[in-house]
C-alpha cells in the first residue's frame, strides 16, 4: 500500500491541487449558458412554478432520472477506458458542495495506487465528454422526433457542463511534459501526486 507521507518527502514528487471553486465556477456558467439556445424560454418555465418546488420537481421527474442515468454512464465510460488501458480503476461516492450550498452525493472513478501516464490519464478523463456530449449534438443537428432532441438536449448540456472537470484537468494535464505519471493516494480522501523522468 502506497503511504501519501512517501510522495510528501520526496522532492521529485509534486502535489497536483484543481481548483475546485473555478471548476464550478466554470461549471455553472457553461450550463447557464448552454441552456439558452438548447431550451429556450426555461427560466419563464420554471417561474411558473411560482415556488412549487414539489410541482418542478414532479414535472421534472423523467428528466432527473434520466440525467442521473447519464451520470452513471458517464463514470462508466471512465472506468471501462481505465480498464481498458490495464489499471484497476475503483467507483465511489464523493459529497461535494453545490451551488446551492447543500452537500451533494456524486459518483466517481479513480485509480488508486498506480502510476498512470500523462496521455493515458487524458484520455480516461476526457472520452466520457467526447462520446456522450459528441453523440447528443450530433442528435441535436439532424432531424428526429420532438422527445429525442429533448432527452439529447438534457444529455448535451448536463453531461457537457459535468465533464467540466475532467475538461479542466485535461487542459492543467497539458502542461507538465509527456513523461510526466501520475498517482492517486488515498489520504482522507484522494490526493494527487506527479513526477516527471526530467
């Protein structure tokens, strides 16, 4: 079992830290903004609710179990790449802080204890983005019955605004050079370190 004291005494060993609050930062904007042209006139839609929350929700319902389902796919992508790639990812259940300042459970996958290359550590994270929010606009452009283009609506703008994290680690994930591994140490929670050859 790795110790995360090992990579703290080692020089050659970096901490890599998102910031968590310009991810969901960016997160909130990119589905404000993306719910404008995907579903105009929402937010008169969801004033006539005139604070039924339990109307909204109901309304919602299809559509919250539908995107829940995304999610879980989303993180399923994740973990087949890794998989295919020859490590061990592991599914959990992390409680982050949301918009609305409440704790909220949300699925993830990790591979702990091994050193993942930089490139393969790009590609676990960014293919969910790509198939499943690539696939919903491809949907979105052509022709197809009113209840598809709504689900692959759902689909592009939540699944697009939730990979914003994977996006944001991506483009950080660029920078180090491409011998750079990685590996995550549990440690009250995941912590992230990083060496390169150099």
């Amino acid at each position: 079992m790795l110790d995360v004291e090992e990579f703290e005494n080692k020089t050659e060993y970096h901490e890599y830290i998102p910031s968590d609050r310009l991810v969901s930062a960016i997160t909130l904007l990119v589905m404000v903004v993306l719910l404008f042209p995907v579903f105009p006139g929402w937010i008169e839609w969801i004033m006539s609710f005139d604070s039924d929350y339990v109307g909204l929700l109901t309304t919602l319902s299809d559509e919250i179990v539908f995107i829940i389902a995304v999610t879980l796919i989303h993180e399923y992508i994740h973990y087949a790449v890794g998989r295919a790639l020859d490590y061990e990812p592991d599914f959990g259940i992390a409680l982050k802080n949301t918009f609305w300042l409440i704790k909220e459970p949300a699925p993830y996958v990790v591979i702990i204890e091994e050193f993942v290359s930089r490139d393969e550590n790009i590609l676990v994270l960014i293919t969910p983005f790509l198939l499943i929010s690539g696939t919903a606009l491809a949907v979105l452009l052509v022709p197809t019955p009113a209840w598809v283009t709504h689900y692959a609506g759902a689909a592009f703008v939540f699944n697009t605004a939730g990979s914003m994290g994977d996006v944001y680690n991506c483009a950080q994930l660029l920078s180090p050079p491409q011998d750079t591994e990685f590996v995550n140490v549990e440690d009250n929670g995941i912590r992230t370190f990083y060496s390169t050859a150099e």
